[in-house]
C-alpha cells in the first residue's frame, strides 16, 4: 500500500506482526483522546494501517506519540457532516480494508462510521497493555519530604499529605459529564472523607459543577488542570483514577440522583451515538500501581482486581447507578500511609516488584 494524498509514513516505534494478523485500526477524532493515541501509536506494528476520521490535527497527535514510520497513515475528513459523500469523493476507499485480516476500531462512532461505508466486519477493540508504563513503587509513592516528582506536583496543587487525590478518568474530555461523580465526592467529603479531585477544565459545565461543590461543602476540592488529559503525568501525585460512563457512555439521567440532561446531548443528541467508554486511561493506571475506580459497564481485566501489595486493598472498585455506593467507594480509597507498614520493611527493589 502506498503513500497517497492524504496518507503517510513516520517515524517511531512500531513492533512487527506475523503476515496474517494485519490489521487496520481506525479511529474517530471527535470519541477519542490522549490515552487512546498513545496507545494506538504503541500498539501498531510495521504491516498494520492506521486510518483518522477526522482532521489532520489528530493525526499529528497520533504521530507525536510515537506512530511507527512502516505504517500507512490514511486520513478521511466529512464532506458537510456526510461520511458517505467523503467515501464517494474518495475513489477506491474499500481498498484500504480489502487487504486487511482484521478491522478494528477505537470506539462505538469509528465503528457506526465504518459499517455506514460498507466495511460490516469493524468490530471495536481497545488496545489494552498497549502502552508499556513503568510501574509506580510503594516507597517512591509515599516520599512525603518534597524530593519526589508526585510530592511537587501535590504541594502545585495545594493537596496536604492528610487528603486522597483522586484523578478523574475518560476520553474525550468535552464527552464526560463530571457532575455524578462531583456529587459523590461531595457527599463522601460532607461525611467526613479528606478528598480532592483533579479533572480537566474542558469538561462541560465545569464551572458550574465546582460552584456546586463549594456551596455544597464549604470546602474547594476541585483542581482543574489539563494534564488531566494526559493522565500518566500526574500519576506519580494520585492516590486513585475514577472513571464514569456518564456522557460518554450512557445519557446522565439513567444514572442515579437529580440531574439535568447533559449539555451535549441536548444540543447534539449524542447519547444516540455513544455506548462504548475507552477503559484505556484505567488500564495505564493500573499498570502504574494506582487503584481505579470504574462504572460496572467499564471493561476491566479481571487480574487487575487485586493489590498486589495486600489482599485488604483491592486494585478495583466497582460501583453502578447508586451514588452512595461510589460515596463509600472514595471515602474507602486508603491513605498513602495505608501502605507505609507494608513497605516499611521493603527495599526500593522489592516494592518495585511488589507493585507489578
């Protein structure tokens, strides 16, 4: 397959796969994010096919992320809103999956978009321990006296050493409805619970959502920072990821509690054409060490279920549309100290290995 207009090749690395696993993977602009790009360059390999829905922007952000250079890059762009016009100005567009083994795509959308141009056999897959994240030690995440990464970040932040600070999860960010969890984390805080959570500021109505949780609890636990959206960078500072399905996943009024339709859905109607949640930025926490706490419709892989460091401390909490069950969830995130007895006695090596 050769280089066209709208194709390329870069530089990165890629692993080579066996002749007869060639697959192309697509994926949507508009449903995906950071996370998923990343791992996407990652998980490519030389004989494999990359193809964007979208702008050039988010194919750039692919190749910044590592694209091997031996994969053929295909970008299509809508003509008026009409994927199937783009298809027909695009002469040849089944060839890019003709010669494929496999058609995977990066979510629900990719997948409607592929089907609606003919390709049937798109299925979703996610490219799970795609990105290899160096796990994070026990001891190197309790260095309390300001010489670690994680300690700079908090003390940025204003978090004390005595408060959890949990990192909300999911891609895209402009897709995910915060104010669930936001409730939660007010009513755990209103019971007793030392907690800040760090989000991005492009969630919708986040302005909102953190004038809520102030009048609500007197206090300020939001932190808006966009290496939100990045979240491998900030976990050396968190002590768990909380992932919802809300606006991504499902419309919010299915969910529990009084809430108003999401922002982008009654504009868009965009609970019509989500249903999948990238479980992506869980799986990099996962990898690091880091607790998750995930919405049941979320796909986890069951070994990660459990701390490697203790039994007591499980690796992942589920919770579903009840709110108290994820109040209870954040109040029980263990304390950074929770850990200090267990590896006290650890060598840096072995809490490494402990962590894995």
């Amino acid at each position: 397959m050769k280089s066209g207009a709208n194709e390329k090749t870069h530089a990165g690395a890629g692993e080579s796969t066996r002749g007869d696993c060639r697959k192309l993977f697509v994926v949507a602009a508009e449903e995906s994010g950071p996370s998923l790009w990343r791992s996407i360059a990652a998980v490519l390999a030389p004989d494999d096919a990359l193809l964007v829905l979208g702008p050039e922007w988010c194919l750039e952000r692919i190749i910044a992320y590592g694209l091997s250079r031996e994969i053929h890059c295909h970008r299509l762009a809508s003509v008026g809103g009409s994927w199937w016009l783009a298809a027909q100005l695009r002469p040849g567009m089944s060839a890019m999956w003709s010669g494929m083994h496999r058609v995977v795509a990066g979510g629900a959308r990719a997948q409607r978009i592929m089907r609606s141009l003919g390709c049937m056999e798109c299925e979703v897959e996610v490219p799970r321990a795609a990105v290899s994240v160096a796990p994070i030690s026990v001891a190197s995440r309790l260095v309390t006296d300001g010489s670690s990464r994680g300690a700079r970040i908090r003390r940025e932040f204003g978090v004390a050493d005595h408060e959890r600070l949990v990192l909300l999860g999911g891609e895209p960010a402009e897709w995910t409805d915060a104010r669930f969890v936001a409730r939660a984390v007010g009513m755990a805080i209103v019971g007793g619970a030392r907690l800040r959570m760090v989000v991005s500021p492009a969630l919708p109505d986040i302005a909102a959502i953190s004038s809520w949780i102030v009048h609500a609890t007197g206090a300020a636990p939001m932190i808006l920072d966009a290496r939100a959206e990045e979240p491998w960078e900030l976990h050396c500072a968190i002590d768990a990821m909380v992932i919802d399905c809300d606006g991504v996943g499902t419309a919010p009024i299915r969910c529990a509690g009084t809430r108003r339709n999401h922002p982008l859905d009654a504009r868009w109607g965009l609970s019509d054409e989500l249903g999948f949640v990238s479980p992506v930025s869980a799986l990099d926490a996962l990898a690091a060490g880091i607790p998750v706490i995930a919405h049941t419709t979320i796909e986890l892989p069951a070994e990660h279920a459990q701390s490697a460091v203790s039994e007591s401390l499980p690796r992942i909490t589920r919770f579903n549309s009840d709110i108290a069950e994820l109040c209870r969830a954040l109040a029980a995130i263990p304390h950074r100290g929770s850990y200090s007895a267990l590896s006290a006695s650890q060598s840096p090596k072995s809490a490494i290995a402990a962590s894995r």
